[in-house]
C-alpha cells in the first residue's frame, strides 16, 4: 500500500502512538479532580501547554480543542454580524459559520492575499481569518508580511491563522506579534484524531464566549472533561513536527520535485502543475486534463494507491470547489485536479511503486481522455 493523503490525515507516529497507549492505562483519572490523581494530570497538561508555546516560539493561552475545524468556530462565533473578512480559497471551517457575513479578500492566481487590493476591506474589517497553508493546493502563505500589513493599516483588527497544514510542511516561523489566535490539529501532524487545540493571546481570554457550556474547562472556553492521553499525544506530535531542521524540508522538497517530475513524465503535456513554485513541500496538486479525478483515484486505489481530489472536508460537495472556482478555473477542470500529499521518510522504493502504478494507470485510462 502507498498511502499520499498526508494533508487529509496522517498516521500516528510510532513515539506518539507509544505515549497515548501508555496514557490510556495510566492516567485515567480525571484532570479536572481535586484528588491527587487528577491534580498530577492537571500539573501534566499545563506543562504541556507551556511546551507547545516553547516549541512554537509564541505567547499566550493553549486551549485544548476537539479539532481545529473547532477552534476556529470557537473564533469566528465572536464575531457574529461583524465584519469578518477572509477568502474562498480557504477550508470550509473559515467560510461556513460566517457565511452570509464573509468580505472576501483578494487573492491571485495561486490563492494568496494580494494586499494592495484587499487593503480597503483590509482597513474595515473586526477580523480577518487566514490560512497559512493552503489544504487543497499546498499555497504557502506569505503569513508574515501579509499579518505586519493588516497591523499597519489596521491595528485593532483580530487576526486569526489557521495553521494545520503547517507543521511538517513548511518551517514554522510565525512572528509572536503577528496573531491574536491560531488553531491546530493533531491528526494532521501524526497523534490521534479528536484533539486540536487554539493560541490565544492572553488579552483575548475574558472577553471569549464558549460554543457550548458545563464546567468551565479550558479557561471557561471549552466546557467537558479533557483527555490526559489525546493532550499527551498531541503535545509529543507536536514538539517532533516543530523540530524538523531544515534538512529535513529539503529532503522533502526534493522528494516533491522527484513525484512532479514522475508526474510529468508519464502525463506528458496532459498534466498541468500551477501551484509548482510557491506549494509546501510535502503537498503537491496538479490538474490532468480532460480525465476526470475520480476515474483517476479509483483507477489508483485499485493498486493500493491512495491520493484525494480535494480536501477531506469537501468530499461530500460534488458540485463546484469553491477554492478553485474563486481561482478561475471551470467546473471540468476542477474536476480533473488531483492532490497528492506524503510525510516524512519517503522512501526511494515507494516513488518506484508510484511510477509504475502510474504508469499502469494511464495504460488503461489514456483512452478517456476528452
């Protein structure tokens, strides 16, 4: 099996799953308890939140979420008949709760914020939510420039970063200064799904609102009894995904360029790669023209090869992508673009079994192209 829908969800990493076993026979009391048991899980989680801001290199509050899709509903409900600006080109988690409420924001040809034209809604807006890194097409975002921009222009305005598809991706050098929250996810970074978590600067705290109410956990933000193993996990997955050198990006760069390259080889002209040059390292999305994506996909799955078309939480839409639509693209060629994303230590063996997979895939669906 050959598994690249990394930006979909990851495994668990073997030192994580480790940890989260080893939690769930140990710490099954509750860290919300006054007893001693529970007060060691309290101590236990706090450190945690001190590493993650350690290892993010950023101030505030760790609050610990279901999801990130979660923590950024968590925001986003502050700002009800507010003006709230983001783009389309964004995962549905930044769009749906706002909808009818959305300014959209410029962007160009490959989904990032042109500032120069989006410095109107820019000056006006109460919060702006954006993406870091794009789920679909792996856009980076030129995340510092375009926050020191919004905080010239507009200083009281609430910036929000959704940074999922960062880590293990793209080094993680977000200045502290240029958010006022950013939410996490743990499935994506190789810990268990249900545990994501918000960094929120500490100014924000009292004037939060929770989603949902009981005993005021999480600072009163997040009521219901939080889980010591996902905390643990996470927090592990965490500190490895935010200790990749350098090296290790480059490594993945090259392995990226490897599957164009691969791509383009046996696609020939067919194969269009728009997001080549400004794409995180570990995403890669391409168009096959005339081919249908899920002819494609399950053309792969049939040899054991799993790639996505879009991102997971778009799946169920089988109408238009809105994220491709807002880039210009037509309903047949949103429908032929494909998303490949992989993690660390891919090996020279599985870009073989790619190739010829691949290869073989194309042998049998060449004929329907249209």
């Amino acid at each position: 099996m050959l598994y690249l829908d990394y930006a979909a969800t990851a495994p668990l990493l073997p030192s994580v799953k480790d940890i989260y076993i080893r939690s769930l026979d140990e710490d099954f009391a509750n860290p919300h308890a006054s007893h001693s048991l529970g007060r060691r899980l309290s101590t236990e989680v706090d450190l945690i939140r001190k590493e993650i801001l350690q290892d993010l290199k950023l101030s505030g509050q760790v609050i610990f979420t279901g999801s990130a899709t979660e923590s950024n509903n968590l925001v986003l409900s502050q700002f009800a008949q507010k003006k709230v600006v983001t783009s389309l080109v964004y995962h549905p988690s930044l769009l749906n709760r706002v909808r009818d409420e959305i300014s959209k924001l410029s962007v160009n040809d490959i989904g990032q914020i042109d500032i120069e034209k989006s410095e109107e809604l820019i000056c006006q807006a109460e919060l702006i939510s954006l993406q870091w890194v794009n789920n679909q097409f792996g856009t980076i975002e030129n995340i510092n420039e375009v926050c020191e921009f919004i905080r010239s222009k507009n200083s009281e305005c609430w910036i929000h970063i959704d940074a999922v598809q960062v880590l293990g991706k793209t080094p993680f050098n977000l200045k502290d200064d240029n958010f006022d929250s950013l939410s996490l996810s743990g499935h994506k970074i190789g810990a268990p799904k249900g545990i994501g978590c918000l960094i929120l600067k500490e100014k924000h705290l009292e004037k939060m609102n929770p989603l949902f109410y009981g005993g005021n956990q999480e600072f009163g933000l997040r009521s219901s009894t939080l889980s010591t193993p996902l905390v643990k996990a996470f927090g592990q997955a965490l500190k490895l995904s935010a200790s990749l050198t350098e090296e290790y990006f480059q490594s993945a760069r090259e392995n990226r360029q490897k599957i164009i390259q691969i791509l383009k080889n046996v696609f020939k002209e067919k194969a269009g790669f728009p997001f080549e040059e400004r794409s995180c390292s570990n995403i890669v999305g391409f168009f096959i023209k005339g081919l249908s994506s899920d002819v494609f996909m399950r053309c792969m799955e049939e040899r054991n090869v799993y790639l996505s078309s879009s991102s997971a939480c778009s799946s169920k839409n089988k109408k238009e992508n809105l994220a491709l639509k807002e880039l210009g693209y037509d309903l047949k060629m949103q429908k032929s673009f494909i998303r490949l994303s992989f993690g660390q230590n891919l090996a020279e063996e599985e870009l073989e079994l790619l190739e010829e997979s691949l290869e073989k895939a194309w042998e049998d669906i060449e004929f329907l192209i249209s």
